[in-house]
C-alpha cells in the first residue's frame, strides 16, 4: 500500500494532468474557433473584394454603355435637325419657284399702259406699298432696249445693262424675264431672303425644343475660320438668350483652364464633326460640371450646331448603382458570416458564377447589338472595320497569302428613289437589298454596312476569277428583285467595286479604296455593271 506521501504525490500529479488536459482542450477550442474566424475572414475579405472587383468593372461598364447611349442621342438629334433644316429649304426654295412662274403668267396675259408699265409692275409686286418685308423679299430690275434702267429696286445697276443682268441671276434662287414692247424686267426672289426665311424657321424650331435633364441645343455662326478674336457669333441660345449676337474667341476658357471653342473649331474643320468635353455652369445652379458635346458644321450657313448633355446625370446614376450594390453587399455579407464554412464557400461561388454569367452575358448582348446594323440587319461598319483589320492582319502573317476578295456595293439611283417615293421606300430598298445578297453568297462570307447605300462583302479564298463570277451571279440577283410601290414596279440595280489584299498593302484601307476606285469606274459606265482593280 501507498504511504500518505505518495498518495499526495499521486493526487498532484492527476491535477496537474488533468489542468494540463483541460488547458489543452481549452486551446485547441481556442485555436479552433480563431482558425475558423480566421478562415472566416479570409474568405469574407476574398469575397468581398472580388464583389468591389466586380462592382468596379460593372460600373465601368455601366459608365461607359451610358456615355455612348448619349453620343448616339447627341449625334441622332443634330443629324435629326439638319436633316429638317435642309428639307425646309428645299421646301422653301420650291414654293417661291412656283410663286416666281405664277407673277410671270400673270405678266404675260395682262395688259399694261405704256406709261404705267413700271408702276404696275411694283404695284403687282407690293413693292408699292410702305411693306418692307416685300422690299427685302422682291429683287426688281426694269430696262427698256435703249438700255435706259427704269426701275432699280437694290440699286444693282452696274456700268451696263447686259452685265447687270448676269450680276443679278446669281443672286436670286429663281428668276424670269418678262418682255413688254420695248420694255423688259427681271423679277425674283433672293437666296438671301430665303436662307433669312429659314434661319428665322429654325431659331424658333431650336427654341421650342425640350429635352429632359436641361438639355439643349445652340448655334454658333462662323466669320473667320482661322480662329482668334470675334471668330464666330453666337446665333441661337435657348437657355441663354442674352448672349445671341455675342461675339465669341478661341481664347476663350472654361473654369478649368479647357478651351473649348478652339477645340470645336479645329474639329469641325478637320472632320466637319467632333465630341469633345468642357466644364460649364448647370443650368439655374452655380454647380459646375463636365459636359459632353457634339458639335456638327454645317456650312451652307456657317453654322456650327449643338448640343450637350451634363456628365453628372452618368456619375449620379453611378452613384445611384453603387449604393445599391454596396447596401447588397453588406446585406449579404452578414448572412455570409453567420453560415458554417461549406456553406459559406458554397454562397461564394454561387454569387461569383452569377456575377460572372451576368456580366458576360451583358458584354455579349451587347457585343451584338455594336455587330449589326439596326435597319439592315447586315453587319455593321465598327463590327467591318475589325474584321477587315483581322483579315488583313491573317494576310500578311501567312505565307501562303490566301484570296481575300473585297466587294464594295452601291444601288444605283438611290438618292433618285430617296427623292420620289420618300426615305421610307429608300430604306425597304435597303431591307431587301441584303437578304438578296445572302442568298447568293456563303455563309462564310461577311456583308456589312459601310454606310448609306454603301455596303462592303469579304470573301475568304475567292481569287478575282471567282470573285468576278460571284459579282455577277449577285447582280443578276438584284436585277430579278423589283419592289410595288403604289402600283409602280421599282427595280434595283447595283454597281460593284472588287479588289484584293495585295503585298504591298500598307493597311486593309489601300484595298479598299481599289474597291471604290472599281466601284465608281462602274457607276461611269451605267452602272448595273462589275468592275475589278
């Protein structure tokens, strides 16, 4: 038996086995539990910052579909407008040509007193009266074979008759010359007035307009194109009426130093078109904010149009979204933590598979919208640039040099069709145009739309025999389709411009101006007709 000592003994070491077992297990629950926060953490850290990644680049994304949303509105109401401008003087010009014939069939069936010929002819004219619209409207000038000038409305007389004559037609949209006895008068209605006529119009127009988010649209008239002191005037401003008739400078700044009239003009002047950035008050605010621009020439007016949007609309829905997301975010990352690690692993890769598909899905959409053309459903030019450098870039690595044959298509008379049935009929040209073209070409081969009645065909490993055969078989094609519009049977024809890539080809570019080089030699000839460089 065991003494009391040993007993002692005996009890110390149990407790202090048993105090070593129990801090054990106290430790690995320790060490356990920190693991598991730890691990905890780490995955909510990756989680979290694979959600901001991916909340970054949906927003950069988001931002960036936004902004071209916008040039496209920008671009679509400017191109809008001055397609309208150039129908009102169309418009315009053809009714004062009707009211000009219609003075002189009068003249011409009436009688008139030798001595009251001049007043009878001012008097018909309204040049009489005290009206000084009419007076600026009518430009009158009266002769009699003597060469003796007997009326001078704009006092144009210069050193004689015949010369005065040809110094006047010029200035006037549309004229006749009435013969009376011994007497003659030239009578019509200057470009000038005209061209006031429709710049009045169209002030009016750009007034009335109304977009949302203090959107507008103004006009600067350019005097000197070189730019410097008083080189333009500000013609129109609906939110800045005030300023119409200021002259404006190149040197002009914006509050962050940007020069923004000097920008607009070296744009227009180079591409006749431009987008470009500048800082400007907000509208009834003395917020200042970055605003996007598109600013179009055009020069039967000297009229720079534009119009702008605020960038703070994009960064205030961007902002809109991230607090969103971020509200989302930290919703679910609360619930994330408070699940065991497998599913907590398990939520991760679920949200990141989602967030992956959604944004690839996203890009794809949209990848196919920029890939076609919205009327023709033909590919479209930026989706034809890329492929055209694609093509041009597999040329020239590969040894071989494959054919590559380039097609450029254009429909013969298509501004006649525009004109006499209507841009409606020019479009369901278009619509039929390319169908017909796909049934006659591979599906390996790419067509798309180069703009307006322009389209471009790329054909893999069709040398120029083949290609010209090609062309033809799609000629013929066309020359079969015909379109009733309001009983009246319209055919279609096409010329066609075919070139090939070539070694010495400096860029995709150099082939297809061959192409349009073609094309053009074959409008020459009639049209309807191929021709090949």
């Amino acid at each position: 038996m065991l003494d009391h000592k040993e007993k002692r003994n005996n009890i110390n070491n149990e407790k202090t086995f048993l105090q070593i077992m129990l801090a054990y297990e106290s430790l690995h629950k320790t060490v356990s539990v920190a693991l598991i926060v730890m691990l905890c953490a780490i995955i909510s850290y990756l989680y979290l910052s694979s959600t901001n990644k991916i909340g970054e680049i949906y927003q950069n994304e988001t931002k960036a579909t936004v902004v071209e949303l916008k040039k496209v509105f920008l671009k679509s109401t400017i191109d809008n407008l001055i397609q309208e401008l150039e129908e009102d003087r169309t418009i315009q010009t053809e009714h004062y040509r009707n009211v000009i014939d219609r003075r002189y069939d009068i003249f011409n069936t009436k009688s008139f007193k030798d001595d009251n010929f001049v007043s009878e002819i001012i008097t018909d004219l309204g040049l009489a009266s005290e009206n000084n619209n009419m007076s600026q409207k009518w430009t009158v000038f009266i002769w009699r074979d003597d060469n003796t000038v007997l009326y001078d409305s704009t006092n144009l007389f210069n050193k004689n008759i015949p010369s005065t004559i040809e110094n006047i037609k010029p200035l006037l949209s549309h004229y006749r010359i009435f013969h009376y006895g011994d007497k003659a008068c030239i009578f019509g209605i200057s470009k000038n007035y005209i061209d006031s006529e429709i710049k009045e119009a169209a002030a009016r127009k750009i007034k009335k307009l109304k977009f949302e988010n203090d959107s507008y649209i103004w006009v600067n008239e350019i005097l000197n194109y070189n730019g410097g002191e008083n080189y333009a005037i500000r013609r129109i401003h609906p939110n800045l009426p005030d300023t119409e008739g200021m002259y404006l400078s190149t040197d002009m700044e914006d509050i962050k130093g940007n020069l923004p009239y000097l920008m607009e003009l070296e744009g227009v002047k180079k591409d006749g078109e431009l987008f470009f950035n500048y800082y400007f008050k907000e509208l009834n605010s003395d917020n200042i904010s970055e605003k996007l621009t598109y600013a179009k020439l055009y020069d039967e007016y000297d009229w720079i149009i534009a119009m702008g949007v605020q960038n703070n609309e994009v960064d205030k829905y961007i902002a809109k979204t991230n607090e969103e997301f971020k509200s989302i975010s930290f919703s679910h990352s609360l619930k994330f933590l408070s699940l065991l690690l497998a599913m907590v692993l398990l939520f991760i890769i679920i949200i990141v598979l989602i967030e992956q598909w959604r944004l690839k899905h996203s890009k794809k959409l949209l990848v196919t919208e920029l890939q076609f053309d919205a009327l023709t459903n033909a590919k479209s030019r930026r989706f034809g640039n890329e492929y055209l450098e694609k093509m041009f870039n597999e040329f020239q690595s590969n040894t071989l040099k494959p054919d590559i044959a380039i097609m450029l298509f254009d429909i013969d008379n298509f501004k006649s069709i525009n004109d006499c049935y209507g841009h409606c009929v020019g479009d369901l040209v278009l619509k039929e145009f390319v169908p017909a073209v796909y049934k006659t070409i591979r599906n390996s081969d790419e067509l798309f739309r180069w703009g307006g009645d322009e389209f471009i065909g790329v054909f893999y490993g069709t040398n120029k025999e083949n290609a010209f055969t090609l062309a033809e078989k799609i000629l013929e094609t066309l020359s079969s389709l015909k379109l009733e519009i309001d009983s009246e049977l319209i055919r279609l024809s096409i010329s066609i411009g075919i070139s090939h890539f070539q070694d010495d080809d400096q860029s995709f570019t150099d082939a297809l101006k061959r192409a349009d080089k073609a094309m053009y030699m074959s409008k020459a000839e009639g049209g309807n007709t191929v021709k090949q460089l």
